[in-house]
C-alpha cells in the first residue's frame, strides 16, 4: 500500500460496540455492523462481494475503507489423538500457535495473546522464546475464526466443532487487556460466534491490577496458572510471583469471583506437576490448605519436556498420590490428559517464532518480565 493513501480498517478483530461506531463514521446505520459481524464470525466471509443483503454501494464503500484479514497460516499438524495445531504468522513475520483439542461432543481451542510472553515461566517453552509484542484483536479472532473454517463449522447448518475457548496458548492475555477483552467479546456475541461465558476461560499467572480490572468488564470463567503452593517455591518457577505474591493473587481472585453474577461459579487452579519440583506429598497438602477459603476445582497437569528445559514429567505414582490427597482434602480435582505431545501442541510447548528476540541473562530476564507486568497492568488499571 503506498504511504500516502489511508490504511484500511480491519473488520475482522472489532467488537460489536467499534463496529457500530465504525458503521457511524462512515455515515452507516447502527444495524449494518449486525449484518457484517454475522457474515464474518458466522458465515466466514472473507470479502465484501459474499455479503448480498447489503447494497452494491456499500459493498462499494466498504471495499474501499475497509479489509477482513485473518493471520497466514503457515502450516497446520493433525495429531494421532485428533489434536490439531496451526502455525500463524502474523504482521511483521514472527508466528504463533493455535491448538484444537477434541474429547467426545467437546472441542477446545487453546488461542495465543502474544507473540512470545516476558513472564518467562520456567516451564514454559513459549517464554524461552522472549517476547515480540502484542497480538491485534483480528490476529486473536483470527485463530478462532481460522479454526471454525478448517472444520467447515461456518458452513450453513453446519455443528459446532469449537465448543471451548481456552486463552491459555502463547503469552499472558492480561498483559494485552483490551485486544483480549475485545476477543473474548465476539466469542461470547449471539451475532458472532455465541460461547457461554463458561466456555470461554482466561487464563493468568498473576498480574493482579489487570485482574481487578477484569472482573468489570466481562465474567468469563478463570484460570490461575499457580504451580506452587508457596512464595519460595513459586518465585523460581513464575518469577511474576516476586511482585504479585500468592496471597495477593489470591485476594485478587476472590474479588473477581464476587464480582460475578452467579454465586456458584470456581477458579481452575492450574498446577503443573513437575519431577522432585513441585510433586511432594507435602506439596499436595500445603496446596489444600492454601486453596480452602477459594472456591476452585484443581487440574493437574503433567510437565510435558522440552529442549530447552531440564525439567522431567511426573512419575504416575507420584501424580495419583499428589490427586489423592487433594481428593481426601474434598477438592475436584481433574488430570489433564496429555494431547498432541507428538506435534509439540502439548500444554507448556507452544513455542512459535519469535523474531529478533534477544537472549538475555535468567536474572535479567525475570527482572525485566516484573518491570513489563507492573508498568501495563498500571497503565490498564488508570485508562
């Protein structure tokens, strides 16, 4: 496109609310954004021509202000278990991954928020990667919109394949508050692709302030990726515990469950069991405790390997040992089964490409991850 003429408006990543105001601007009724946002999230229409209740003129206008761009996709990996991961690449070259998960009638989508993360978890491949920037709404629409045309789910009449949306993929959603926010509104949206607020879930390692603010502006479910039943021991494996500890998350979370307008609903506290890490029975019990005034569920996830890290899975006798005990503590608690280890779309191995990273010492990079959580979570909060 040449420098001096207007860049086009992307339709695909606006929510229904910038829609409409887009249809404004461009001197449009308020009931044209319905019409559009149904033929993008609910038809897949991937230009202006395929919409034929609107006019020729508007088609016209639209064409000349406006684009429905999705991420490429670069390549796309059937598992053996029928788990599904696409390779994006998204503006500027660096690619993210997106994995479909199927179990019975159910089939969730694990979408990214970022290219790479600065939270740098330490049983993470995403964040041995470093981090890039922030996805656009389109480019995170985009891989529930690319996944819902792979399985010929916007077809007419066609089943719902994705049923769950899990923003648990590459990078931390709260570090890119309104992108995610925006996101998770079409998901929900009857006029896009209409998800109960209870199958579409984020899920966080802790940036509180951006958690406070969550809770006012929508009520999917939660998911608190913990891994540590104290500070010690969770400073080492997510180094965002330093400046957000656990019992200031956990006050956070509390606060976000009272915000919601049904009584009943729970956390999912996400606890990945690592080898002689984080896998004693001590653990276990110290996990009980520390949960017991939050009403949550636990799922255990089994560390899946990868190159860069030294870390092992968890023995079986020690995951059915380290369940146990929460089991008699009166916890649900669920084991997440391991799919698409084959294709590295495993929890924990979602890795892309990250372009013109830079490596930088373990210290330094924990410092600088609190520094970047702190500043955008602040910056979220004061808007």
């Amino acid at each position: 496109m040449p420098a001096n003429e207007p860049q086009k408006v992307n339709l695909l990543g606006l929510s229904a609310e910038k829609l409409v105001a887009f249809f404004a601007s461009i001197g449009e009724k308020p009931f044209r954004a319905t019409q559009v946002l149904k033929w993008i999230h609910q038809l897949g229409a991937e230009n202006f021509e395929q919409m034929t209740n609107l006019s020729k003129a508007l088609r016209a206008k639209l064409e000349e202000k406006a684009e429905i761009r999705a991420p490429e996709v670069v390549s796309q990996q059937d598992s053996s278990d029928g788990t599904r991961k696409w390779l994006i690449r998204v503006t500027g070259g660096s690619c993210v991954e997106t994995v479909f998960i199927p179990d019975g009638d159910r089939g969730t989508l694990c979408v990214s928020s970022q290219v790479g993360c600065s939270l740098d978890c330490s049983f993470c491949a995403t964040g041995k990667q470093g981090f890039n920037r922030d996805l656009t709404a389109a480019e995170i629409i985009g891989q529930v919109w690319i996944a819902a045309k792979s399985f010929g789910q916007l077809e007419p009449k066609a089943e719902r394949t994705v049923t769950n949306v899990v923003m648990m993929g590459m990078g931390e959603p709260l570090l890119n508050f309104e992108n995610v926010v925006d996101s998770m509104n079409l998901m929900l949206n009857d006029n896009a692709y209409g998800l109960s607020k209870r199958r579409v879930t984020l899920s966080t390692s802790g940036v509180v302030p951006a958690l406070d603010k969550l809770g006012d502006v929508t009520d999917v479910s939660l998911a608190i990726s913990l891994h540590a039943p104290n500070d010690e021991l969770r400073n080492e494996l997510v180094p965002i515990n330093k400046k957000y500890p656990i019992a200031v998350l956990l006050d956070s979370t509390r606060r976000y469950l009272e915000k919601m307008p049904d009584t009943h609903r729970k956390v999912t506290v996400e606890y990945t069991l690592i080898d002689q890490v984080n896998d004693r029975p001590e653990h276990a019990r110290q996990l009980a405790e520390l949960m017991r005034d939050v009403p949550c569920k636990i799922n255990l996830i089994p560390f899946n390997p990868f190159s860069q890290s030294d870390y092992k899975r968890v023995s079986n006798n020690s995951l059915h040992r380290f369940r146990d005990i929460l089991y008699r503590a009166g916890y649900t608690v669920t084991v997440r089964t391991t799919r698409g280890d084959d294709i590295a779309a495993a929890c924990g191995q979602l890795a892309g490409t990250v372009n013109d990273r830079t490596r930088r010492s373990e210290r330094y990079r924990q410092q600088a991850a609190e520094k970047v959580a702190d500043e955008q979570a602040v910056r979220f909060v004061e808007r």
